[in-house]
C-alpha cells in the first residue's frame, strides 16, 4: 500500500514504460529518407507540386536551331522560321494558357529543364532571368509566370538554350577534361506547374535542420534541439494532409523562434547588435576556362538577369560582382538588362568591385599591364556608374605579385579580397584578415575569407566556418605570451573567469566583441587562434568573415534556396549562441571600412610581406608557350605604339593620336589576361579566341607604329620589308638605315640588312655577311641622349669599342664561341664551360653540364595547372647534336645545334656578338639561344639549365616595377614550395662578386633549387585542352654572365633591350626630317641608374576627337611612368627636351587625378655626345623610395617664365602617386 506526502504532484509512482533514451545516430541517419531516394513517392518529394501539366493544350513550344556552334543574338534569332515541336534544342518561342482554377493559388510557375544553361526573354527581348538544367546543387529550372499573365490566362515569352553546362561539356564528365564537341543535352522537362509553396518552405526549414545537426559538436544543446525537432516533423508529416504541413512548420518554430518568417528580411535586426559573418551574394564568372569567350557572354546575361529578380524578391539581398569587361559585353549585347543592372547598381543593391578590367593572372601581366587593368577598369565603372571601386578584387588568381599593393592604393582602393591560398598543398597560410605590404612598404587591408571559397552555399557549415577557421592573431601581454582562445558555445554561467566590457554587455556578440584579461583564460575554455590586444594585458577578440555565397566559376550565382536557409540560419542565432550571427543587406566596402575601424586602421593586424605564393598550380607559368608569347610580345608592341603615337601626335599638328584604336587593343590584350586565359589552363577553342586576338593586335599595332613612324621620318621603310619597299629600296638615295629606341637607354646592337640589290653605300657599312651572301650585320649606336639608332662606319675607333667574336670547333663535337668578355664550349652535346675571360672564372660547377633537360610531368590532377615536386627526379639530361657554325665573326658568331627527342625536334641558333649586353664599363656580352621547337611530347616538361659555381641562399626574379627574391634551399617547408616560380625578363643567382642571369623573352617559369638555375620552355598536358603546345614554337632566352653581384649588376636594363628591338628603318640620306629634335631624346633621367622610365603616353582624358592644332582640341598632356627597379631610394632629375614645351607637371596616381604640382627648373643647352646642341626645355626632381612606382603628367604649352633665383623653390619629397 502507498502512500503520497505530495497529493499535489502530477508524477506518476508507477512506471512501466522502457523511458525515453533514443538512438541519436539511428535519428540522424532517418533524417535521409524526408526527401527523394527510395521513398520519394511518399516522403516530403511527393507533395512538392500540386499540378502540373505538359499537354498542347497548356504549352505549345516552336524551335528554331541555330547551326553549328554559333551563337545568335535575339534580334537575329527572332528572323528566323520557328517550328512547331513539343521537345527540342536552341532558340524556343513558348505560349502558356493557364487553366482558370490556377489562379486560386500563391504561384503558377513555368518548368523547363534542357539540362543544359538557358535564357528566358520577354518577346520584346528583355532577359529575365536564367535557367540552369539538370539536378545539381545549381539547378534552376522555374519561370515564375507573372501575376498579370496569370490573371489574363495567356503569356508568351522566348528561351535561348544553350549545348553547354555549368561546367562545359567535358567528353567523361571531369570537369577539366577536354569538351565533348557532339555532346546532346535532352529537354527533361516543359511544364506548367503548381508548386505547393508550404511544402517548399517546410522542405528549407528541414534543410537548415540538417545542417544544424551535421555542422554543431555532437550532444550540444541547439544540435541535439535541431535532431529531435526534425525527428518530430517527419512524425508529423503526412502524405495528402495539407493540416501536417502546417504543422510541422509549426514544430521548426520551436528552432527558428515563433513568428520568425513574418518578419521576412527584418530577420536581420533582432538578436546580435553586431555579426561575425557578413553575407554577400557573388557569380564568379570566369570570363574563359571550359567554355570561350561568347558563352561567358552569355553566362554573364542569365546569372545577372536571375540576380535582379532575386533582389525584387528578397530585400536584403545584395549582389556584387567584378570585370568591367563582363558589364561591357552586357551593355553592348543586352542593353535593357545592362540597364536594370545600372538601376540596381545606383540602389547599391548590386555592387560592382575589383576595378579592374578582368580578374586577371597577377604572376605574368607586365607591370603597365596591371596599371592597365585597373585603369581600364575604374574608368568603366566610373563613367557607366558614377562611381570607382573601393575594393580590389581577386579571389581565384593563382598567386599575387608583390607589386599589386602599390598599383591598388594608387588605382583608388584600400581594399583586397582574395582566397586562393587556401587552396596550397604544402603549407596553411596563417592568416585572414592581415595588412598585405608590398615590394615597396605600400599596405592594404586584406581579407582571405575563412570559408575557404567565393562559391559557398550559404549553409550552416558555411557560416560556422567563417567563425570556426579564422585565424586572427593574437599579440603577447605583459608577460610576453599570447593566450589561445576558442570560442566555446557555453552560456556566460559557464565561465565566470571571462569578463565584458560595458560596451557589450547584453547584446550576445561575443564571437566578435568578447574581452578577457589573458591571465584568467583557461586552456580548457579556450582555443582561439588569437586575440587582438586593445589595453595592456587586455585581449579583443576579432573574428570578421565575408561569406561570398553563390554558384560561380560558370556562373549562376546565389540561388532562392540560399536567401532562405540564411534567413532561417540568422533566425536560429537571434534565439541561440551556438551558431555565429550572420548579416546581410550590407557592401563589401561597409565590411572593410568596419575591420579598418575595428582594428585601429589596421594597427592592431599582423602584417604579411612581399608577394602572396600559390604553393600550387606553378604549371601555369608555362602552359601554352604561345599565348606567353603573346602575351609578352603584345604589352611591348603596345608601349611601343603610345611612345611613338604621342611623339607624332605632338610633332605633327595634323597627326591625331589614335585613342580609340589604342584602347581596343589594350583590351584585347587585357581580356587575354584572365586568369585562366593567360595562365593556359582553358579548353582549346579559347586558345583558338586568344590567338585570333593577339594576331589583331599585332596587325593593327605594328600598322600603328609604321603610320607613327612615317610622320616622324616621312618616306622612310621599314628595313625587312622588302616586298613592299623594294624598288624604293634600290635605289641610291635609299641608303641611311637608322633604328628608332623605344626605351631610355643607350645601346649597341648588331642589325642585319638584306645585301640582295641592296645599294653601294649600304653595303660600305656592312663589316660581316653571311655564309650564302643574303645577309650584312652592322653596328648601330643609339647614346644616351638620342632615341635614334645609325649605323657605325668602319673604322679604328669603331674596332676599338668592339668585342670581335669568333667560333672554334674541331670539327665534329667541340665547340667554342668566344670574344674578349666571355666564352662559352659546347662538348659531347652539352654546355661543359661558361667562362669568363675578363676575369678568368670559370661559371659552370666542377662536374656538372648545362643544356636542355627533359622531365615527366604528370600532375596529381591539375594537369595545365600543376608541376609537382616530383618532377624534379626525373630529370634527363638532353644532348645537342649536329652542330654546325653558321656565322664566323667578327660581329656575330653562331651555331646551329639540333636535339631530336622523341617524335620532336628542337633547333637551337646560339650566337655571341661583338657587343656587350649594355652600356654599363663592365657589361659583358650574352649567349643568344634562337630556338624553334617541333613540339609532340605528352606530360613532358623541357628546360634549360644551368649548374653554376655560385652560392647563394636566393635567387633573384624579375616581378612588375621590381624583383623578388626566393629560397634556392629547403630549409623549411615554405622553401620547399618554391621549387617553381614566375619570373619577368630575367632570373639571376649572384654571389659578392659575380652572378648569372637567364634572360627571356617570353617565358615565365623558373627555378633555382641549390646552384642550379633553369627556365622552363615547354610543357604537354592534356587537359582540358588536348592538344595543348603541340606543333611549333619559336622563342629565345639568353645566358648572361656579369661582373658584381645582382644589386651592382646591369641585368635590369639587359633584360629591357633583350626584349625591346629597335624599330628599324631605311630611308634617304638626303632627307631633312631628321631634324635635331628628332635626334634628341625627347626625356631623359639623370642622376640614379635604379630608376627606370617605363611608359610615355598621352593623358588618359585628353580630347582626341581632333589634331592638337585644332584650337577647340583642349589640354594637350602627355604622362610618363617611371619606377624604383634595384630595391632603394634615388633621386633622379627627369628632363624634358625644350621641342616639347612644357606649362605645368603633376604627380598623379595610376587614374591620373593631379595629386601635387611639380617644380620645373629651366635647363640651358648643353652638347651631346654627337658635338650636337642638346637643349633641355626643363627639368623636375623626382624623390623614390625602393620599387616606388610614380606617374607624371606634362601638360603642353608655353613653359612659365623662368623663377628669379631669391624665389626659385626647391623640389620636394613626393608621397607615392
């Protein structure tokens, strides 16, 4: 018998029951079966749709298919006979009658799956939005049919399918392999449908769940809270029962927070006053990799279209998005979407970042080539939106140069967004959010997101981890160490020893605005991977992450799905603290400016020098050796034609400077830098784009610089012409050949002239011809103070200034070029000695040859992308064979050396000339290697190397405006990873005294692991473009020895005449159009031989419309570029020549916004080294620091009267830009 004290009590005393205890891991793997699988037909999948019709009655569909792989506009489309058809491929004209009993529901919709990427139009041609097809995590499938459509019971509209998938066509389905050309695409579905949109929600309210139990530590509170709720609706749900629906939406509630989802985007403002992550929606689309250039246009119109409608839909969210060139294909191919975009844009809902013109390599594009970009790219955007970026933008560029920094502040921006290095596959990079310095001391603020990705899809794991893998640093308390701290999900009870700040009391953020003494912290408590120091022994955590969310790469970007798991995520965090709070409706801008705010301007960051190395992908500086070449050969043509383009346009009143055809070019060669473009790791129909570009460039710029030339020296030819010139060339008077220097340097080059037909007074200037007659060499001189090269004439002073350069062989396998500064012997097939004659120092290490080598290259899986470590033991040294001489000296000494290996055959001209590489008194001559290679190897890798008898822990690599130096040890993993690295125009490895250099003139591969320095020439993959470098190549490199360690080296300036021929002409020796001013260098630098003047063009908004003798033309500027090439400061005096009259000078920034007036000095005559009067108009003071970069405008006109000396000012220290 009992008996109860507590009548009151509810509890039972007896129990039978078997309790309450649960499986967890049983319920978590029940969660799978809610949706699709095995029970689809009954599970949550099978109440999705409430209709769903396809019958001619409701959808009529007319095709018409476009031939080939052609790409029709809609105005070309729309001319063209439709038929009728039910399901099929392109272009579709569809009509919807909707049924009358439609209507009574939340939404109609419009499904059509061609499992492939599509565009829905209006008839009129408006793009509304895209389609993605297939069931993949991108698929996007439903038209929303307009409520009015749907009131009247009829709607028209037109798709654009297209026979490409989010990824290309790849023939096996991995991504990287080469497209299937015959691929088929199968029109799944074309429906009218009803969605049942409670079902919908339910199904995101479970997602989100799912998330929640799969991303939280095991057994803690809101996980096994999401575990049991969702448990409980897949109790609740029942098949046919709409009252279920609700109900179990109702149960998510007790996760989410009652009355969550009537607040919609207000969401955002309750619970934390501040979040850690910051959302943003992004499309990265690469402008070219598994598809060409117009499919990207293409992607461009479906992803923003579908971007603007999300924004109607969701008011909280915001889209950015970068390339000038992307919103430029918009505005020119769909201009009613650019103009909902530009609606948007001044809404600040979508958010153009970056500035540049694409997001390009950042290893191998010229330092010019960078200014170009983001020239090219503020300008756009400031003249379509009214406004510049604040952020630069680069999240998938393999590498970043040490010299952006500089080249960001001075396009405008603070800003960096970035987040490859996440990808290495040595070492993890230590921070996330840090000060980025340069090369030259120049900082910003930079963010590598810790959600490792600019395509998140905006899940619980994807907000946890921005929080979970951030790596602030901490700083040392007083006692010098720095706490760890991990932000466990405890309740503030839970840990009395952690005290807060007033400021932040009640307001539930502490996962960004926590404060803790580092002397109360417990290990146990704690694991962060730092803290911010804001007091002595005082710690602020500083935990800040952009989660850039969308479906990218090829395009797509954020999808409805995402908009509501956030919203659902941001609800959980406004009741619970175990998941970090997420924000959204704010800019990228607005996320830095709060870090910049937060952190003391950066102050209380670490900082990271020097350039950001990718330990992965280091293929990518070889892959596809013709577009390098192009690359490389088109930047140089293009200074070349502004150098002389601004020249003429000054010199000829009627000549007007050809601004327009100049930027097209420019652009040309920039879209060509994308960072799959450049860095050969796109299919082959975008090498097919990028060479047809180049090839454009080419013919347009070189007829630039002959039509600029021949207002400069009227009647004048060029040299190697002879087709078209040739009678001119006959005849007598056509006897003065003369060179045209586009850099700022003197120089002796060895010029060869065609001897057949060619005059009598040509020929008396010839001192060497060869072998068969066809052709002379002579010796041109450009000095110091002259952009114009002629030719030497015989004589004993002549000799005197010469190195006579011969050739010895033995007839079979030994051979010896050599003058009075170098030697170089090539025996048994290799390079067995590179000496240096002066010195009498042999360069080659005891033991060792030089030559060509071959490795395997066979990549873990990137194939274009990747050179593996591995690769290094399998070298196999390659022998030249059938050595020949084909020129004897005096002037120019050469072999021709052949290699055969495999189904390939390389060809080398090496040669020696009886110059030095410059004009520098200790300069010595190069060996010149002119190779042609029949290339037919797969996942092979040829160098060339060299084993010199040099020690040094670096080797030394040309980088934009400066150099880099790298590890030639292993010391420790970071300088293991640079086994392969990118170089410009030159690799060096010195030591005190001596050094040698690889020149290039357009490859970019190198390495140098102990004494052994190579380039890299050509690689074989096979993917994603089989037939990448096969067939024939032709490039040269050359070998350079130099008295005196790199810093104490000519190496900078050899590298800049190895890469910029002289533009040479013929003309008559009685013409008066060389007058003196044509002779003198219009600029000139004195006083520092680091500094280096880079780019002479026209100011950027001149008005180009007419000559500048119109007297309606406006101001007349001309800017130049100068930079810091060795590393320290200098103090130069910049010159101008008194035929260019100069009224004001200006440093500027890389825009070319004024930013401080120059002094100008006037400078009297002096004589040049020709007994010529020289006579320099004025002079400026330049001050740089190392690697500074500075941009000067000359504004035309009569120069100001000159100061009287009590009020002459002097130059003052000049701030970068």
């Amino acid at each position: 018998m009992s008996c109860s004290h507590h009548s009151g009590s509810s509890y039972s005393e007896l129990n039978y029951s078997a309790g309450a205890k649960w499986s967890k891991s049983l319920t978590r793997q029940r969660l799978d079966n809610f949706q699709g699988g095995h029970f689809a037909d009954v599970n949550l999948s099978s109440v999705l749709f409430t209709h769903r019709l396809d019958g001619p009655g409701f959808v009529k569909l007319k095709v018409w298919s476009a031939p080939g792989v052609t790409k029709p506009s809609f105005e070309e489309a729309m001319k063209q006979k439709f038929r009728t058809t039910k399901k099929t491929n392109h272009w579709w004209k569809v009509s919807i009658t909707v049924p009358e009993y439609f209507k009574q529901y939340e939404r109609v919709q419009f499904e059509f799956d061609p499992g492939c990427e599509a565009m829905i139009y209006t008839t009129e041609g408006i793009p509304l939005q895209g389609i993605t097809g297939g069931f993949g995590g991108d698929r996007r499938v439903e038209y929303i049919i307009p409520s009015d459509a749907r009131e009247e019971g009829y709607h028209e509209f037109v798709i654009e399918s297209s026979c490409n998938g989010m990824f290309g066509v790849p023939w096996n389905g991995d991504t990287i392999q080469p497209p299937d050309m015959n691929r088929y695409f199968t029109l799944a579905s074309a429906d009218l449908v009803v969605p049942n949109q409670e079902a919908w929600r339910l199904m995101w309210d479970f997602q989100t769940l799912r998330e929640l139990v799969d991303t939280l530590p095991g057994n803690t509170s809101l996980q096994n809270k999401a575990l049991t709720t969702a448990n409980e609706i897949m109790n609740v749900f029942k098949r046919g029962d709409a009252s279920a629906i609700v109900a179990a939406r109702k149960k998510a509630e007790e996760v989410f927070g009652e009355g969550w989802e009537s607040k919609g985007a207000g969401v955002y403002e309750d619970g934390p006053a501040k979040s850690n992550i910051w959302g943003i929606g992004h499309c990265h689309i690469d402008t070219a990799w598994l598809w060409p250039y117009s499919v990207t246009q293409q992607k461009v119109a479906r992803s923003w279209a579908t971007q603007v409608d999300l924004m109607d839909r969701y008011p909280e969210h915001r889209f950015t998005c970068s390339s000038a060139q992307q919103y430029k294909w918009l505005e020119e191919l769909y201009p009613p979407l650019f103009d909902r975009v530009k609606e948007k844009v001044l809404e600040g809902k979508f958010q153009p970042v970056g500035g540049s013109w694409v997001e390009n390599d950042s290893n191998m594009p010229s330092g010019e080539a960078l200014v170009r970009q983001f020239l090219f790219g503020q300008r756009f955007f400031e003249t379509r939106f009214g406004k510049r970026c604040e952020t630069a933008w680069l999240p998938d560029s393999f590498g970043l140069t040490g010299a952006l920094p500089q080249l960001i502040r001075g396009a405008g921006m603070t800003y960096f967004f970035t987040q490859k290095l996440s990808w290495n596959n040595i070492n993890v990079f230590p921070h996330s959010t840090f000060n980025w310095v340069g090369i030259d001391g120049t900082q910003v603020l930079c963010h590598m997101t810790p959600v490792e990705t600019y395509t998140a899809q905006a899940t619980v794991g994807d907000v946890n981890k921005g929080l979970a893998n951030h790596k602030a640093m901490g700083r040392a308390g007083r006692d010098g160490k720095v706490a760890r701290c991990y932000i466990l999900p405890k309740p503030k009870h839970d840990r009395p020893q952690l005290k807060e700040h007033d400021d932040v009391k009640g307001k539930g953020a502490i996962y960004d605005t926590l404060f803790a003494t580092k002397d109360c912290l417990r290990e146990s408590d704690v694991e962060v991977k730092g803290l911010c120091q804001t007091e002595p022994g005082v710690f602020k955590i500083l935990q800040l992450s952009l989660l850039v969310f969308g479906n990218g790469d090829g395009g797509g970007g954020p999808l409805p799905k995402m908009l509501e798991n956030l919203r659902r995520i941001r609800a959980v965090t406004n009741a619970h603290r175990e998941v970090p709070p997420v924000t959204m409706g704010r800019s990228v801008d607005e996320f830095f400016e709060d870090i910049e705010k937060s952190t003391k301007e950066g102050k209380t960051l670490p900082n990271w020098h020097g350039e950001l190395y990718l330990e992965f992908h280091r293929g990518t500086y070889t892959s596809h050796g013709s577009i390098k070449k192009g690359n490389r050969h088109s930047e140089i043509l293009l200074r070349d034609v502004e150098h002389l383009t601004t020249l003429a346009s000054l010199y000829k009143n009627t000549y007007a400077y050809p601004k327009h055809a100049i930027d097209e070019n420019w652009e040309k060669v920039l879209l060509n830098q994308f960072h799959d473009v450049l860095p050969g790791s796109a299919i082959g129909m975008v090498y097919d784009d990028a060479e047809k570009l180049y090839a454009e460039v080419k013919t347009s710029g070189e007829a630039l610089l002959d039509e600029a030339l021949t207002v400069l020296f009227p009647d004048s030819l060029p040299l190697h012409s002879m087709a078209a010139a040739k009678m001119k060339y006959y005849r007598n008077p056509y006897n003065k050949v003369i060179g045209y220097n586009t850099i700022f340097l003197p120089r002796w080059d060895i010029i060869k002239i065609p001897l057949n037909g060619a005059n009598t007074a040509l020929k008396a200037q010839i001192l060497q011809a060869s072998d068969d007659g066809k052709e002379g060499y002579a010796v041109m001189q450009t000095p110091a103070s002259s952009q114009i090269g002629q030719l030497r004439d015989p004589n004993s002073t002549l000799h005197a200034q010469l190195l006579p350069a011969s050739v010895y062989t033995n007839g079979s396998d030994h051979f010896v070029l050599r003058n009075s500064s170098v030697q170089l012997t090539i025996s048994k097939g290799r390079i067995t000695s590179l000496f240096d004659v002066k010195l009498s120092r042999e360069l080659i290490a005891e033991g060792e040859t030089g030559g060509l080598v071959i490795f395997e290259d066979r990549p873990n899986y990137w194939d274009a992308w990747d050179v593996e470590i591995h690769h290094l033991e399998t070298a196999r040294p390659l022998e030249f064979n059938n050595i020949s001489v084909v020129a004897q000296g005096p002037l120019r000494a050469a072999v021709k050396a052949e290699v055969r290996y495999g189904q390939s055959l390389i060809t080398c001209m090496i040669s020696l000339d009886a110059t030095s590489a410059t004009t520098k008194s200790n300069s010595r001559s190069l060996f010149n290697f002119d190779t042609v290679v029949d290339w037919h190897q797969r996942h092979e890798l040829l160098k060339f190397e060299l084993p010199l008898d040099i020690h040094s822990p670096n080797a030394t690599y040309e980088t934009q405006f400066g150099y880099v130096q790298r590890p030639t040890h292993k010391n420790t993993t970071w300088d293991i990873a640079k086994f392969e690295v990118c170089g410009h125009k030159y690799a060096d490895l010195s030591e005190f005294g001596y050094g040698v250099a690889i020149l290039s003139e357009s490859k970019y591969g190198f390495s140098c692991i102990g004494n052994v320095l190579r380039i890299s020439l050509l690689r074989a993959a096979t993917a994603p473009d089989a037939e990448q470098d096969q067939g024939l190549h032709n490039f040269a490199f050359a070998i350079l020895p130099h008295e005196g360690s790199f810093l104490e080296s000519d190496v900078p300036q050899a590298a800049y005449l190895y890469n910029s021929p002289l533009r040479v002409r013929v003309m008559s020796s009685g013409q008066d159009s060389i007058s003196s001013s044509h002779f003198n260098s219009p600029f000139t630098i004195s006083g520092a031989r680091n500094v280096i003047l880079e780019t002479v063009k026209r100011g950027e908004y001149d008005d180009f419309s007419s000559p500048i003798s119109d007297p309606d033309s406006g101001p007349v500027t001309v800017v130049l570029r100068l930079y810091e090439a060795f590393g320290g400061h200098g103090r130069v005096q910049l010159n101008v020549a008194r035929h260019l009259p100069i009224a004001k000078a200006f440093i500027t920034n890389l825009m070319e916004d004024e930013e401080q007036e120059l002094t100008l000095n006037q400078i009297g005559t002096s004589a040049n080294d020709n007994g010529d009067v020289n006579a320099m108009g004025c002079a400026m003071t330049l001050n740089f620091r190392a690697f500074e970069v500075k941009t000067v405008k000359l504004v035309i006109g009569a120069p100001p009267p000159p100061p009287s000396p009590a009020t002459k000012k002097e130059s003052v220290f000049l701030t970068p830009f």
